[in-house]
C-alpha cells in the first residue's frame, strides 16, 4: 500500500475535540448528558470528547452493519462502498434513554443512511434532547439531508483513516486523520 498523507494532525485533532467538548458544556451547562458511540469507529473520538466536557455524563455505544455487497478492500478504496441504505441493529443500547439528553457520536458523516436510521430509531424512544457529535463530516456523498451539531471537520471527498476509522479493520490506531491515496 501506498503511503498514508497526513490530512488532519493529531494536534488539530485534540484541538477542536476541545473545543467541541467546551460548546457541548455549554450547551448542556447543569444537565447530564449520555453520549452514546457507533461502534466501532466513534470509540476514540467518543472517549477524548467525554474527558473534554465537564458534566454529570456517561456513555454508552451501539452497534449497526449496512447492507449491501461491499467490495474488497482494494475495490472500496478505488470507488467507494454505497450501501443499500438497509441498516440492522447488530447491538443496542444497554440502559433507557427516555428523558435523557443523548449526544449520537459517530466518527464520520457519510451518505446519511444510518444516521438517519439511528436518530429515527432513537427518537421513538423519547430522550429530551439527541444531538449528533461527528468528528468528519463529507457533506459531498450525501444521499439524504443530513447536518451534525457539533461537526469537528468537513473534509474532500477522500478514503481517510485513523484516529478510528479504518480500511479493512487496520490503522484504527493511527492518531492523525490520513488519507489513504486511492491507486
């Protein structure tokens, strides 16, 4: 594989996490807050952005899969992945979100198919507020209309991985936001 560009560094990263963690503070000022991740993705981005808000806050994650064929990785890379715009549930929720303030973090804002699901499923369930945190927005593959609260970064139309997101399960680990050059 070709090298990885640095898009957006770790320090840019931890920077606006702050800063995404002071407006959610603000906005939530004397209120709880459950911040619930999509797996696996959102796990890093959710665990910097809950130790930068200073409220009564937990967490918890859900789990979902799109359907559809996927490429191969290699194929994926070269021309994008669409699902079908089916989502399934593969892990909900452990505890009640009725009356609770619910910030949805997702690691990248995409098509907008399963966020959509997520936040129609998750409101039936009457919290008193849901907010979506997205670390990456790529306003560009919009399928349905769709715009986060608190967004850290829109970023070009490109494969990005790190800092959570992955091609094929790797460079999860990677601290800075990089793109992976389509070949």
């Amino acid at each position: 594989m070709a090298e990885l560009k640095v898009l957006i560094s770790r320090q840019d990263v931890a920077k606006r996490v702050a800063e995404l963690g002071e407006q959610i503070t603000k906005d939530f000022a004397g209120q709880s807050v459950i911040f619930v991740g999509v797996l696996k993705g959102a796990a890093i981005f959710l665990a910097d952005l809950a130790r930068q808000v200073q409220l009564d806050s937990t967490f918890d994650f859900i789990g979902v899969s799109s359907y559809g064929n996927r490429p191969s990785p290699a194929n994926e890379l070269r021309s994008g992945w669409d699902s079908t715009g089916e989502v399934r549930l593969l892990k909900d929720v452990d505890q009640s979100i009725k009356e609770k303030n619910i910030i949805l973090v997702e690691d990248i804002l995409d098509t907008g198919l399963t966020m959509t699901y997520l936040k129609k499923m998750l409101l039936a369930r009457q919290p008193r507020s849901l907010k979506v945190a997205a670390l990456l927005d790529k306003p560009s593959r919009r399928k349905l209309p769709l715009e986060g609260d608190y967004v850290g970064f829109k970023i070009p139309d490109e494969f990005v991985v790190g800092y959570g997101l992955d091609y094929a399960e790797k460079y999860r680990n990677l601290p800075d936001i990089c793109v992976v050059p389509r070949e």
